[in-house]
C-alpha cells in the first residue's frame, strides 16, 4: 500500500488503528501497526541514542522492539483510558530496553528480521542535531513526536493548497507558519508572487489558520476522544520549546 493509499486507510483515530493492530495475525493488523510504526519509530530510535545507545546499537533496539511489536502483539496490551498512545509506547520501550540489556546478546535487528524498511542513515543525520545537552531521553521523544506531528500537518496543508492551484504560493509561505529564519522578506514573496503585500498578509492569516486546524485535526488521530486535543496542543507546543510554530 502506498503512503498516500495508507493515509486514507487508517483516517481514523490512532487508537482505532491500536485496536486494528492488536487483532490475530492478518495483513491488515500487520499494515495497521506499520502505520503506527512510522509515526512513531524515529522518536523511539531518537531516545534509545540519547539513552546512551551507539548508533549500531541504537539501530539494533529499534528493529527489535518493532519486531517484538509485530510478533507479540504487545499493543494488546494498550489501553485509551489508560492514557496517551505514545505514552504506553515509551514505557513499552523502556521495559525492552531494561529486558535487552540484562541479555545485550539477543540485540541483533530483531533477531535477524527488519520488520520494517527504516531510513537510519538519515535518522542519524536528525540525532546529530539534537540539543542533547539541554534535554532528557523522554524529552528528545516527546520533541521529535511534536515534530512529526507538525510535518505531517504539512504535508496535509501542502495537498490541501495544491488541489487549489496554490502551490507556488504555500511553498513560498511555508517558512513562516514554522519559523523558518532563510524565508525570504514578505515585500520579497509578495512581489514574486505579483501579489500587494496587504493581499499577502491576508493569505499568510488564512495559511496560519489553516495549518492550526491541519495540526488540530492531526493530533485528533493520536488520541481517543475530542476532548483531548487542546491538551495535546499544549503539550506539543510545550514539547517544541524555542522552536516557534
């Protein structure tokens, strides 16, 4: 199933998918949990290195705790009134971690099997960014979940503009909804764009708007009920820090 195809599929809340996943052995439970796999594999990969982990070893844990997810069906386990999803993962991890390194031995890749195709060599490329002296293992996760969060609302907010015929004009935007210190002045953008500098302002509004009800609509999938979601807003931006959304 392509990327996009899966989207579609699994449009519900990530807990349905948790509930989809935990089912007997089916390629649809399989799919199911490797969807929530590429939500969620790098923050892990992300918190195993900072826990003290090389980047082989680091590599290894990963592969291994998913394949423990897929053989084991320890999502079973998870529970929505029990808490957040990515919650229960963390603490998954952290008791694979503590059973792993009582028997270092059994950490080679999931014991030979790569349940998933995982992209390592740019992973690593992410950690060597991180701001490790200033932050915990659980909050180099918690950051790295915020930021997958709001790339994903992206990637949504970019389709949405593209099915209008406004590519060119979210491209030149984008910076701004992020922080981003190499965008170009708006009286630069507007007039690239053959637009006034009030009808840019306008548009910049309405993008904003826009990728808050993106990013809203994106932590509506990470929690069981609606009622959550500003708590969860809160606690992205929290998580973000000083990077500016």
């Amino acid at each position: 199933m392509a990327p996009g195809d899966r989207r579609e599929a699994f449009h519900t809340t990530h807990w349905s998918v948790v509930r989809a996943a935990g089912q007997e052995d089916s390629g649809a439970a399989r799919e199911a949990l490797s969807y929530l796999c590429e939500w969620y594999w790098y923050p892990l990969y992300a918190y195993v290195r900072r826990s003290g982990c090389s980047a082989e070893d680091a590599r290894d844990v990963t592969q291994a705790f998913f394949a423990r997810l897929l053989e084991k069906k320890v999502v079973r386990a998870a529970d929505p009134d029990r808490g957040r999803f990515r919650n229960f993962l963390l603490a998954s991890l952290k008791n694979f971690l503590s059973n792993e390194r009582a028997r270092a031995s059994a950490l080679k890749r999931g014991g030979g099997e790569t349940p998933l195709s995982l992209d390592f060599e740019r992973a690593e490329g992410r950690f060597g960014v991180e701001p490790l002296e200033q932050l915990t293992p659980e909050r180099v996760f918690e950051r790295n979940w915020a930021r997958e969060v709001i790339a994903r609302a992206m990637v949504r907010l970019r389709e949405d503009y593209e099915r209008r015929g406004d590519g060119e004009l979210f491209e030149s935007v984008r910076g701004l909804l992020v922080g981003d210190e190499g965008t170009l002045p708006r009286a630069e953008i507007a007039r690239q764009l053959g637009l006034g500098e009030s009808a840019l302002n306008v548009a910049i509004h309405r993008m904003r708007k826009r990728f808050r009800e993106r990013l809203r609509r994106e932590i509506g999938h990470t929690v069981a009920d609606a009622d959550t979601v500003q708590t969860e807003m809160s606690d992205l931006f929290d998580a973000l820090g000083d990077e500016h959304v």
